[in-house]
C-alpha cells in the first residue's frame, strides 16, 4: 500500500525508519525463555500478538501464549508432512488450537499422517481438482476487485467479488458451473493496491514502507512492493534497481543509507529481529508492520490469491486479516523472528502479502 504524502518530509521520515531504527537504538537482547516468553518474539511484537488473539479467541493471555509458542513447530510439521506425501496430500493448516491439519484423500494417508503427528481430514478434492478450477477461472478476463484463492479448511477455492466489481457475470456463472469446489463470497469496498483514485504519484511525494533489508556481493538492498519501485525511481534510501508488477508484486532498492539492520521496526524505539524467511501457513497468527498503521496482527486466511487490482492481477499472494492501509506497500508480514511476506494490497476487510521468498530467490539476496 503507497499513499502520496504532503511533502518530501513526511515520506523520508516514514520510509527510512526500519533502516534506522536498528542503527540508532540497536537490536534487543534475548530473553531469558520463560513460560511466558515465545521464542523469537521481541516483547512488543509478543505483547501486541497474544493480546488480540485472547481477545479474538475469547480465551486467557496465558492461553494465546502457550497457542503462539505452539504454531512454528505446527506449520513446520504441515510442510513437511505434505512435502512427504506428495500428490497424496491436497493441502494443509494450523486449527484453531495451532494444531497442525493435513487434507489428504484416503484413510491410508490418513494413517500416515496421524503417525507423522499431525491431524488427518479425509477431503473430497484434490489437489489437481481444485487447482484446475482456480486455473479455469484465472483463465477467463480478469474482473477488477476481485479475487481467487485457496481454503484448505474447506476444501474449495474461493472468487470473493467485491461491491465495486463490474461485469462479475460470466465470472460468476463460470465459478457455479464447477460445482462444490468453489464458492462465491461477496464484499464490502473495493481491492487496491495503494492509490485512491485521483491522487498524484510524484517521486518526492511518494509514501511506501521499507521491506525487508537484504544483501548481495557486500551490497545492501530492501526487497519492497514492485507497485511501489515501478512507481519511483529514487528514493530518500537509494534507487530502484527492479520491479516486478503486476503478475508478482515485489521490486528492489538499492540501499545506499549506511543502515541496514536485520529487524522490523515496532514504531516505539524498539524493534523485531527478523533471523530467517519461510512460507506461511494457513491458520498462522502473525504480525505486520507499516508506516501508516504500524504494528498491527492477524492470521493467514488463503494462500495462493490471485488479486485484481485495477493495475493487472497479481498471483500467489498470502491473504491475512491484518489491517493494512495506504502507505503501508512493501512493509513486513512476519511471525516472530520469521519474515514472510511484503504488503501489496487490501480489500474486503483482508490484506495480500507477496511471499518474501519469491523476491529473494528473484534477486538473489540475502536476509540482513
């Protein structure tokens, strides 16, 4: 999410702060592990993390740790049991209780799942089934404000149409005619990147948030929203070197600034050390930090989104309920310590994230 700012001043004292904020109050030493601490969290990212999910819930902080300090081995278990089944798993995810889930299609996989220490849910489709329904539908013109996605809790694919799309007829009539793998859920607002609809883009006014700060060859660079580095050339930090948009949504930034720590700024002098990148989960509580609405939390609700944004769609976006609004493009989804996505749009009260890793193997940098 961009947003254009009311001058210069505004936008370099709001995109430079994660480069900054390491160099000028340096990264938090670790915890001592309690029962009360989750491993990897910095104090403000786990405060703000296991007060919404009690709240959410309806259940105790002591609770929301406990379920938090729970969902990394959890999510590690779905991919590498779904990795080990192959074509035998459809998909997986992390229940209410951050237990881990995998779909699979008969009692025998069931069995070995079970054994792998994992919950089994016999599922009627597959994974070939439900990916040929997303592609049918991906296939046909692209409708502006809506989107298609995975939810492997259903067992389905979903086209969400929000209130602004037009001409969602032969869309709509294309997603009934594929029976129960999909379904059609309807929205309030619209889906956008960042720029409301009249708004000028000018390099010097120009509002993103910094990404994750990376390295290559003794060089710093920030993988950031491809919206946001196709949309400027230089920025208060240094230039755009790369975008990708639409199709994926990440670009790159060279890093001339002299401060590149790796850790996500909480936007009250203290940061969250980012120490590595995965895929993310399904049913994963994570956190999200921009320079508009600064830290907020949420959980991952689809994978694999194909968004229509009036600029083109983007594919393969993480969907999350965390509160994302103009200005915050290319900030961090993370959880803990794990960087997982780069923030590219809104719409219907969720967000879309760009996986990090796909930027990092595009570009060839590393994590900071």
């Amino acid at each position: 999410m961009r947003t254009t700012s009311p001058g210069r001043r505004l936008f370099a004292r709001s995109a430079i702060t994660m480069v900054a904020a390491g160099a000028a109050v340096g990264f938090l030493a670790p915890a001592t592990a309690t029962a009360t601490t989750i491993e990897g969290y910095s104090p403000t990212v786990q405060h703000a993390a296991v007060t919404d999910l009690a709240a959410e819930a309806g259940i105790s902080e002591a609770a929301a740790t406990q379920l938090l300090r729970a969902q990394a081995a959890s999510a590690d278990t779905v991919r590498n049991v779904t990795a080990a089944l192959g074509a035998r798993a459809v998909d997986g995810y992390l229940d209410a209780a951050a237990k881990p889930v995998v779909n699979v299609l008969d009692r025998a996989a069931a069995d070995e799942v079970t054994a792998a220490g994992a919950q089994a849910k016999v599922v009627k489709h597959s994974a070939a089934a439900l990916t040929s329904a997303q592609e049918a539908l991906q296939a046909l013109p692209a409708v502006t404000h809506t989107s298609i996605g995975l939810d492997p809790k259903a067992n389905q694919v979903v086209l969400t149409v929000a209130d602004a799309a037009k001409g969602t007829e032969a869309l709509v009539k294309a997603a009934e005619s594929l029976g129960d793998r999909v379904r059609v859920e309807r929205v309030a607002g619209e889906m956008h990147t960042a720029i409301y609809n009249g708004e000028a883009i000018t390099g010097g006014g120009t509002r993103c948030s910094v990404g994750f700060n990376t390295n290559k060859g003794g060089q710093n660079y920030v993988v950031d929203a491809g919206h946001c580095t196709r949309a400027v050339s230089q920025w208060n930090i240094g230039p755009s070197q790369g975008s990708t948009f639409p199709g994926s949504d990440y670009g790159l930034i060279r890093n001339t600034s002299g401060s590149a720590p790796g850790a996500v700024t909480l936007w009250n002098g203290q940061n969250q050390k980012i120490s590595s990148s995965a895929a993310a989960t399904v049913g994963q509580r994570i956190s999200k930090s921009g320079s508009t609405t600064h830290l907020t939390t949420g959980s991952v609700q689809r994978l694999n989104v194909t968004v229509n944004y009036a600029e083109g769609a983007v594919r393969g976006l993480i969907q999350t309920s965390a509160l994302v609004n103009p200005g915050d493009s290319g900030g961090c989804l993370f959880a803990g310590s794990v960087g997982l996505g780069i923030t590219s749009g809104k719409g219907g009260g969720t967000s879309y994230f760009q996986p990090v890793g796909a930027a990092l193997s595009a570009y060839g940098v590393k994590l900071n």
